[in-house]
C-alpha cells in the first residue's frame, strides 16, 4: 500500500494547526523518489491528523481508544456540516481511490466508497470475488479493503507504529497468537478450527437436548414405577370392597325400619304437643305482663329518689355559692388593705418628687460644663503634640541651615587660597566661580537662621502658655466622672419617686372599694344564717311529698307481685297435668344413623369403583413400561453416539486453534522473525542485544504451557530479561526492530508486502546516538524488505535533516502552501 494524493476536509486537527478546512497534499510530487520522507512541524501542527489518514482504513490509530470496531468515530475529530476524506493509493500494482464522508448536519451519518481504476481510465466501484460491491457502507468497505489490503491489525501492528502504539511485549497469549496467525497466512486453519467449533457447538446443543430427553423418560419411568407400587395388590381389593359393599345395604336397610317407627310415634302425639304449645304461649305473655309492670314501678320509685338527689343537690349549690363569694370577698378585702399601708409612703414620695427633679436638672447642667472642661483639656493636650512637632522641624530647618551657612562660608574662604585668583584664568575657574556664588548666598542663609530663631520663640511661648492651660483643666476628667454619678443617683432617687407617685390613684380606689366589700360581706353573712330555714320551710315539704310517693309505689309492687305469682302456679299446674312429649332426639339420631348408614354405602360403592379403575390403571402402566424402556435405550445409544462425535470435533477444533497447528506455525515462524530483528539490531545498533521468541512460558511450579514472551539477550552484560523489564528507551530500540522484522517477514514469507512504511515520533525515549542508529535502521529495512518509502514524523531537528524530503507543515501555515506549490517546500 502507497499513499499517493490525500485531501482532508473539515478535520480538526488541520483546522487548529493550519488554519485551513480543506488541505491536500500529492505525496508522488512531494516524495519524487524520496525513500525516508519526513513530516515536519511545531506541536499542534496536524501532523499525526496528516499520518492518520494516509491509510485507506477506517480509524487515526493514534486517536483510538482501543483496536477493533467501536473503538474510534470520526465525529470527534471533524467540524464542519459535511467533512471528507479523499485518499488515491497504490496496491500490488492497481490504483484505488477512497472517499470517506462524514456528516454532522442532522443525524450523523458516514459513508465510504472505494473505486478502483480501470484499465480505460475510469473509476469504478470494487467488486470482490464474491460478489461484494463497495456501495457506501461502511462494512462492505472495510471488508473490500481488508479484502486488498488485509486486516487492520496486521497492517498497524507491521507497517505503521502510530503514536502511543501498543508495543508487542504487552500483547497477551491469545492477542500476540491471533495477530502472528494472521501474520503467517493461517486464515484457512482458523476459518476450518471455527467451522469445527461452530459443529461442536451444535452437537453440544444437541446433546443437551437427548440429555434432557433422557431426564424426562428417567422421570417418566420413575413415575410409572411409584404407580405401579402404588397399585400394588388392586385386584385383591376389589373382592374386598365388594363385600363390604353388602354389608353397608343391609346396614341401612336395617336403620330406615327403625327410623319408619319413630315417625309414626311423632304423628300420634301431635295434638297433645299444640295444647302444650298453647299453655306455654300462655305462661310466657303472662311473666312478660308482669314483668312490665313491676319495671314500670320501678321506674317510677327510680323517678322519686332522683327527686331527692336534686333537692339536696340544689341545697348544696346555693350553700357553696355563698361561701365562694364570701371567700372572694373577704380575698379582695385583704388586698385593698395592703395596698393602703403603703399610703404614707406615696404620700411623702408624691411631695419630695419635685425638689428630686430639680436637683437632677441641676446635677445635669454640671455634667455640661464637665464634659467642656475635658474637651478643652484634650484640644490643648492636641495643641501641645503639634507644638512640639513643630519646634523639633524648626530645630532640623534650624540645623540644616547653619550647615549650609558653614558651607557656604567655607566655600568663600577659598577665594584667597585659588592660585588662579588674578590671573587670566580666573574667569575659567570654576572652584573660583563657586566661591564668588557662596559670598552672594551668604546673607540669605543668615537671614533663614534669624527667621528660625524667631519662630522657635514664638513656639517656646505658645507653648508654655498651652501647657499652663493643660494643667488648670488636669482634674476636669475626675469631675466629670464624679458629676455623672451623682446624676446616675438623682435619676434612681427621681424614677422610684415617679413610680411611689403614680400609685396614689390606686389608694384612693382601694378606699371606696374596702367600704363597698364591708357592705357586701355583711348582706352575705345574714344570708348564710337564713339558709337553715329556707330548707325548713320550703324543701322539707317537697321532701315529705317524694317519701309519700315510695310508699304508695312499695305497696303497689307487693301487689302486682302476688297476682302474677298465682296466675303463674295456675298455668304451671295445667302443664305438669299433660302426657310426656315425644322425644324428638330419638328421631333425629335415627335420621342421623340412616344417613351414616348410607354414606357409608356410598364410600362403599366409591372405593368399589376407585379398586376396579386402580387394577385397570395397573395393567396399563405395565404397558407403559414395556414401551418406555424400548425408547430409552434406543435414548441411550443416541446419546453415546453423540458424545463420541463431540469429542473427535473438539478435538478436531483445539488441533485447528491458535494452541494447536497455528501454535506450531508460529513456533516454526519464532526463529525466522526472531533472525530478522537480529539483523536490524546487528546492522544498526551493533551486537549488544540479541532478542528470541517464546511461544513456551514456564510456571510457577516449573511446567512449560503455552504462552508468549519476548527474551531479550544482553551480550554487554550476559543477562536475559524479558522485554517488558527493559529500560524505555531500550524497550522502544527492540520493539521498533521486531515491529520492522514483522514487516519484512510479511514481505518475505507471507506474500503480503506494503510498499510504504509509517512511523509517529517513536523515537521519544531515544537518546541522539540511538536517534542517528533509529535512522540507520529504517534504511536497513527498505533495504532488506525492498519498501519503496516510508514517511516519518519526528520531533527532533537532526533526524527530519537526515531524510530525504521534508514535508513542512509550518511553511504551509506560514505561506498558504496549496497543492500546486507544496512541492518547493519539500527538500533532499
């Protein structure tokens, strides 16, 4: 496979890095024979976007969360409406043409197509062998470019090391043996293995089936069994029942005679029973008569003695309420009296209440002049700091300026000591110059000095004056605290005065209200005395009238009773005067007995029946048997023949699996790859390490089973480790070698070679000495394998010098390379 045009529209990476929707490149004219091509470009340049897409398959393997179906979208890395992807590339000879469409307009929709070019010119769809046309699907296409190209995970695990590639030490047993399986050609073993698998399958659902087959007759036969020995001995209980059967018919004959009888007995003693009944009605209306009666006099007896629970209630009542309000009264009484022992007290409180607001009026204005004392005290205090503050910078302005009056003086003293002084160069000089400016500076600096004596006076004076006043007003603020608590203490005597004041009101009210309360208390207590008699007089009459009225109802009770009691004897006597009633249990036990007796002979005559249908039944499940047991083992012989079956074909299967003849090719396969990365790793990076192939691991206990493992041999040190346990960089050294020596056995053995190399900057972990041998061996491989080219992306300046062309993305950036001009930017 060769890339030769790619366009990209729409993806991401192209967009961020060249700020351009739409890129193509024509790799023919770019390379132009180039053998090592090299992409180029700062980060987030869409390099590996580029890289990604120069396969016809439909992933960016280094975008791929994980391989195989699911494990990539395009819609991640695309951004506009309708985005495109268009590669034109070579295999074994023909042209073909991809065309990737992705669509985020509406629902998100791809399509593929892939054509191949005719012999007249023209493009059209790839038709397989089988019939499959590429006609937009994504499945018919990746199955037309497997179909051409072979699967993907040969393809970018031999010929394209993507960025963050899985590197073959961390590949598993079955993971490592399917990819070198398809590596070596083994689809037909694999496809026979599957096919033998697939029947084993079904001979294993099949013989499920007999299996339960056989469950149920085993249940079948299991339950004819249980109703054979459940049937065991019917015929002998059929004579059984029979007899019995006898015996109850002539049981229940015997008991409906007998019940004939008693019938008769009951018909002949009817007319004496309805004159009992008569009687009986009789007696029973004349105790519920009586019965009425004496409840209504006793009722009303009940009406007379609630007559005189309500006299005594009504007694009671009046007698209660009166000393209730005696008690309130004499409450109130006590109360008006308290509040008037405290009339002196609000009497002398309601005088002295003016004279105490008067001196708090007065205690006030003094805390006023207080508080302006300490005010003027603080404002002189504020006064004297600044004062100070102002002598000390008149003594600094003081000090600087009888220096600068020395310094000055000296200056001019030098006018004497000048040896230009009254020569031509006097006018030259500037050290005499200086000195004829410190005499015309001189008078003015004294004048500052005698101004600052002055204002240092002034300020001496202010603030002599300042501190006097300070120490007048030294006490204010102690008078002013003791002024603020007499006034706190005149407040206090002022507001208990106030509130003794306010309760003159209240003395007055408890007056009237003790003369009203003497007046009540005296009406109520004459009260009391008179209701003795009222109960005499008025209540005893009533009660005499209720004692009368039990009386008369006594006597009438006693008389009631006696007539309804002879009245009762008289019927009673009647009664015992009549025949013995017929005794009605006799005959219901002897319903009772009939009805026993003939369900007793249908129980009879029901298992009678159930024996008859239990022999019958037993004969037949005998029969049932027989045909069972013929069937079972016609099951049985099924069964076995199945179960030989499924054992050749899983036999068959595990021989056709990776741990059986592919396990075999692949051993045979170890040496011829392991030789080739040997090679590389001899022609590039000298004979330090030499590598082999493990397709036996040893366990834990010291047993071989089958695995895969990569030993690396170190001639330097003379250790064996496995690759996993090697350096990174190393690691990257030896699996770039292997991965190459993968290629170059696809090239060699297989039949299926790749005319183009990838690469994604897999030399990250190698140090500059092992870059420029990383580059040795690239050549060496399009050396050995006969590649056309391969196209690399590296991050370092010195290995992208090395190539043979360079496909510079920044100068695409920089200067809006298009299609017809990216070929200057390429050089060798």
């Amino acid at each position: 496979m060769q890339p030769l045009k790619l366009t990209l529209k729409g993806f991401r990476g192209i967009r961020y890095g060249l700020g351009q929707d739409v890129l193509t490149l024509d790799f023919e004219r770019l390379a132009d024979g180039a053998e090592l091509v090299a992409i180029a470009g700062a980060n987030g340049r869409g390099k590996t976007t580029l890289m990604d897409n120069m396969h016809p398959y439909l992933t960016m393997p280094s975008r791929a969360a994980l391989s195989g179906p699911g494990g990539f979208s395009y819609y991640d890395h695309v951004c506009l409406p309708e985005n495109e992807k268009d590669l034109t590339w070579s295999h074994e000879g023909r042209c073909y043409r991809s065309q990737v469409v992705i669509r985020l307009n509406g629902r998100r929709k791809t399509e593929a197509y892939l054509h191949a070019l005719s012999d007249e010119g023209q493009w059209r769809p790839v038709c397989l062998d089988d019939g499959l046309v590429s006609d937009g699907k994504v499945e018919t296409y990746s199955r037309c470019v497997e179909s051409i190209c072979g699967s993907a995970d040969t393809f970018f695990t031999s010929a394209f090391s993507a960025q963050g590639k899985r590197q073959l030490s961390t590949y598993r047993n079955a993971e490592i043996k399917s990819l070198l399986s398809d590596l070596l050609g083994q689809e037909e073993i694999r496809a026979l293995g599957q096919k033998a698998n697939d029947t084993a399958k079904l001979i294993k659902a099949g013989l499920s089936s007999i299996r339960q087959e056989l469950a149920g007759l085993d249940a079948e036969h299991a339950r004819l069994d249980a109703g054979l020995h459940r049937l065991q001995g019917a015929s002998d209980r059929v004579t059984q029942t029979l007899i019995e059967r006898e015996q109850a018919q002539q049981a229940l004959d015997g008991h409906r005679v007998g019940h004939a009888r008693l019938q008769a007995q009951r018909d002949q003693s009817q007319s004496t029973e309805a004159r009992r009944a008569q009687l009986l009605e009789e007696r029973k209306a004349l105790i519920v008569a009586g019965t009425r009666a004496i409840e209504g006099l006793k009722a009303q007896e009940q009406d007379a003695l609630q007559g005189l629970e309500r006299l005594a209630q009504r007694i009671n009542s009046r007698r209660t309420q009166a000393q209730s309000r005696q008690s309130a009264l004499m409450q109130s009484r006590r109360q008006c009296l308290n509040v008037l022992e405290e009339a002196d007290t609000v009497q002398r409180a309601a005088h002295r209440l003016p004279l105490a607001e008067l001196v708090l009026s007065a205690r006030q204005q003094e805390i006023v002049v207080c508080r302006q004392q300490v005010q003027a005290m603080r404002d002189a205090q504020a006064t004297e700091r600044l004062l100070v503050q102002k002598l000390a910078s008149i003594e600094l302005e003081a000090g600087r300026a009888a220096l600068k009056a020395q310094e000055l003086a000296h200056r001019f003293g030098l006018v004497g000591e000048v040896p230009c002084a009254g020569t031509d160069l006097q006018g030259q000089c500037k050290l005499l110059g200086d000195a004829h400016e410190a005499q015309t500076l001189m008078p003015s600096a004294q004048g500052q000095i005698g101004r600052l004596a002055q204002d240092k006076a002034l300020a001496e004076q202010e603030l002599s004056l300042i501190r006097h006043r300070y120490e007048e007003l030294s006490l204010a603020p102690q008078a002013l605290a003791r002024a603020e608590r007499l006034v706190d203490m005149a407040r206090t005597r002022v507001s208990r005065l106030s509130l003794l004041a306010t309760r003159a009101g209240q003395i007055t009210q408890a007056r009237a209200a003790l003369q009203t309360i003497e007046l009540e208390l005296s009406s109520l207590a004459a009260e009391l005395g008179r209701t003795q008699d009222y109960e005499a007089t008025e209540e005893q009459a009533e009660r005499q009238q209720i004692e009368a009225t039990r009386q008369r109802i006594a006597q009438a009770l006693v008389q009631q009773a006696q007539h309804f009691r002879e009245a009762l004897n008289r019927l009673n006597a009647v009664l015992h005067g009549l025949p013995t009633p017929f005794d009605h249990q006799m005959l219901a036990a002897a319903a009772q007995a009939e009805a026993q007796a003939r369900l007793a002979l249908s129980t009879a005559e029901q298992a009678h029946l159930a024996a008859e249908r239990d022999a019958q039944s037993r004969i037949e499940l005998m029969a049932q048997a027989r045909a069972l047991a013929e069937r079972r083992v016609q099951v049985q012989s099924r069964m076995a023949r199945a179960e030989d079956s499924l054992g050749s074909w899983n036999l068959f299967a595990r021989c056709m699996s990776n741990d059986g003849l592919i396990a075999l090719a692949i051993d045979d396969a170890g040496p011829a790859l392991s030789g080739l990365a040997n090679d590389l790793l001899l022609a590039c990076y000298g004979p330090r390490f030499t590598v082999s192939i493990l397709t036996l691991v040893e366990t834990g206990k010291g047993e071989q089973r089958e695995g895969f493992d990569i030993v690396v041999h170190d001639g330097e040190s003379g250790d064996s480790k496995s690759l996993g346990l090697m350096s990174g960089g190393e690691r990257v050294w030896v699996n770039e070698c292997l991965t190459r020596a993968v290629a170059l056995y696809l090239a060699q053995h297989a039949g299926r070679r790749y005319d183009a190399l990838f690469s994604d900057e897999a030399d990250g972990a190698l140090d500059p000495d092992r870059k420029r041998m990383f580059m040795a061996m690239k050549r060496e491989v399009l050396r050995v394998g006969g590649y056309q080219r391969e196209f690399f992306v590296s991050q370092t300046p010195e290995l992208t010098a090395m190539a043979d062309a360079v496909i510079d993305l920044d100068a695409i950036r920089d200067h809006g390379v298009t299609e017809d001009g990216a070929k200057k930017w390429a050089s060798a």
